[in-house]
C-alpha cells in the first residue's frame, strides 16, 4: 500500500512545490525553472533508455 501511496504523495508536493515557486519568481528565474525542469526530463528519459536497453 505504500508503494502506491508515497510516489503519489511525492509527485503531488512536487508539482505544488514547482508551481509555488513558479508564481513567486521573476521572468529571469522562471528561464533557470524552465531548464532545470527541461534537463531533468531529459536525464530521466536517457536513464530509463539506458536501463531498459542494457
């Protein structure tokens, strides 16, 4: 039970954590937001490539 519940708990403060500082930032700090955002989704997408190849 918790191995459902604790992902979906974590997703959820997270998206309310990005989207708290979303809204308290300048346009400069949305851009650092944006591509650290950007840069995780690509390394979460080349790392789940790499392990579901190897």
């Amino acid at each position: 039970m918790i191995k459902l519940i604790l992902p979906i708990a974590i997703f959820i403060a997270v998206v309310f954590g990005i989207s708290y500082f979303w809204n308290n930032s300048s346009a400069q700090e949305r851009k650092k937001i944006a591509l650290g955002l950007l840069a995780a989704v690509l390394l979460s997408l080349i790392l789940t490539i790499y392990l579901i190849i190897d």
